[in-house]
C-alpha cells in the first residue's frame, strides 16, 4: 500500500501542491512553517474521523482561498478523495475511485498510523485519547470499526439528549437506543480486545531493545456482550440522568501500558521510554495489519526522528526499510535523514 501521487488544492498554507511518491520512505523537510505537518494532516484525512490534528474541517481551508479544500490521492489500486464545498465548510466530502462514499468506508481501502510531537503526553493525559489512539490502531485491523464507532456515538448522542430533557422520556426510547447502543458497543470492545490481544502476541516476542517493550490491557469499564451492556446501561439510568450523560459503554473504556523491563506504568516512564514504546507499538501493529490483511498501513512521523538517539534512529529505518510499505516523515533538517536519503523520496517545501 503506498500513495503515488497526492494533490492538496486550498488545504491550510498549500494553494496548490502535487507530490508524485513511491513506496518506502517519503521525507518532508523545510523551515518551520512550510507546510510540513500541513501535509502528514491531509493524508491523516483520508481516514475515517478528524485527523491527527483533530480540527474542525472549516479551518483546515486556505485563509484566503475559496473557503473550500480538496485532498487526492492516488494508490496502487484505487483513488481516494475528501474535501468540503463553501456552502458546507464543516461537511466532510468523500470520493472512492469518483463515486461518493461514506468517511467510515476509508478504512476499507486505507489504513493509517501516525505519531506526532502532540501524542508524547498520550500517556500522562486523559484516556480520552488513548481510545482515539486504540480505535485508530483498530480501524486498519478491523475496518467495520469505524462504522461501528460512528453508529455508538450517534445513538449515544441521543440518549444523552435525553437524559438531559426537561421531562422523564419514555423509557421505550431508552430501550430503543441502549438497545443500538450495547450491539456496536459490544462490537467496538471485541474489535479493541482482539486488537490488544494481537499486539500483545507479538510485543511478547520482541526484545527489550532498542525500543523499550510494553505491555498492554484495557480495563474492565465495558462489558463486550451486548445484553449485560444493555443491562448495565439500564442500570445506570438514573447515575446517567444526575451526571447529564452516560457513564457505562466502551466510551469509558482506558488502555493501560507498562514497561515491561520495568514494570513500571507509561506514565511513569521518561519522555524518552514513553516515545519508544508509542514507537514499539506502532510498529508491531503495521506487522499485524500486514498479517491480517495483505498490505500493510501508510506510517506518518512527524517529527519522530530528530527526537530519536541515533542508535534507535537507525533501528527504525532498518526496521521500516525492511519490512517494506511506505512511511512519511518530517523534519527540519536532511541531517537525521542521511541514511535513508538516497533510496527516498525527498521533497523540500520552502
């Protein structure tokens, strides 16, 4: 899986830019300011959700421009486009090989990952974004996840409305939507379980260097049977209803991470241990997504490898380089790029 040719038309600082690519490693360098993280971000939208940046659509537009953008990308076998139109700034528009389709259908073509300087405090944050981590991780191993997610928070939405109504609903309408609500619930929390228990295999096998191991779970906050999460959640009704909103399902759900050398928790780890183990679990799901389905996920780095030492700067691009597929990195500099620059594709943004 590899983009040969991205196009960004009135997509943040890009008027109009075209990058004809190959697989393997694709490296962005140029001043601050260029455009690079700019790029990674439109790839990042050719995915189900928000982005890596997680802005709303509106802003990604060129100020200035039509008050519109458009993301092509062409891959070996289909061509992917999103956009929004100026009358619908915030509406994501989404093209598979020129016929409209759904946001959660791109995960059935696509998969990607991506790191970014933002995600160093995934561990020492709120769980919030771990789930958006996990459920990223889950898409590519299970495309059907997206669908899934979107179909639990559309019905939770509306619970929570009604939890929140002036007047007691009927509770038929509770049923109705605890009922949706516990079957991709259910779905969603066996997809993230089967996930972790992938990862986990493999994290097992890999040495405690040159990236520190670590060791994986998901807390026990949501049942992954759809009738004792339609139960729990009828249970909780009246906590839901003081609190404003639902307190039981895989939204509450938390990944836990240890290192394992250690036994130490993430977030206890240096900033050093916590990149390495984001890097370590990247990296085992691009070999499971390879193992599961045929191709492996398009890695986005940003920033990545000006923060590694270069003893695990150079692990990583013996690892990349030989497990194939195709990685997009940026950086300010060519310097920690010198050994991989020959065999990449190099482009320079001013």
């Amino acid at each position: 899986m590899a983009i040969t040719r991205l196009s960004l038309t009135d997509f943040r600082n890009h008027s109009r830019l075209e990058i004809a690519a190959r697989a393997g490693f694709v490296l962005l360098t140029g001043p601050n300011g260029a455009g690079k993280t700019n790029v990674l971000e439109a790839i990042s939208m050719l995915s189900p959700g928000r982005g890596l940046r997680r802005a709303p659509l509106s802003a990604m537009a060129r100020e200035g421009g039509p008050g519109n953008f458009s993301v092509f990308a062409a891959l070996d076998q289909v061509d992917l486009g999103v956009g929004t139109e100026p009358g619908s700034p915030d509406r994501k528009k989404v093209r598979i090989n020129g016929a409209g389709a759904s946001a959660s259908s791109l995960s059935e073509w696509l998969a990607l990952v991506w790191l970014t300087p933002a995600m160093d405090r995934l561990f020492v944050e709120g769980a919030s974004g771990r789930r958006r981590f996990l459920d990223r991780l889950t898409y590519a191993l299970v495309p059907e996840h997206a669908a899934a997610t979107a179909r639990y928070e559309r019905a939770m939405r509306e619970r929570n409305r009604l939890l929140n109504a002036d007047r007691p609903a009927d509770p038929s309408w509770f049923d109705a939507l605890e009922a949706q609500m516990a079957e991709h619930g259910a779905a969603i929390m066996q997809a993230r379980r089967a996930l972790v228990s992938q990862l986990s295999a493999r994290l097992t096998r890999e040495p405690e260097g040159p990236f520190a191991r670590p060791l994986l779970s998901l807390d026990k906050s949501s049942d992954a049977d759809p009738e004792a999460l339609a139960a729990a959640m009828r249970a909780s009704r009246p906590a839901d209803r003081a609190a404003g909103r639902s307190l039981v399902g895989p939204h509450r759900t938390d990944l836990t991470v240890i290192h394992a050398g250690k036994g130490v928790a993430a977030e206890r780890s240096s900033t050093g241990e916590q990149k390495a183990m984001l890097l370590a679990i990247v990296l085992a799901h691009a070999d499971a997504v390879a193992e599961a389905r045929g191709m492996r996920p398009i890695l986005l780095l940003d920033e990545v490898a000006a923060h590694l030492d270069p003893a695990r700067r150079e692990a990583l691009y013996d690892r990349l380089a030989a497990r194939g597929g195709q990685t997009w990195m940026t950086g300010t500099e060519p310097a920690p790029f010198a050994a991989i620059r020959e065999t990449a594709t190099h482009i320079e943004l001013a």
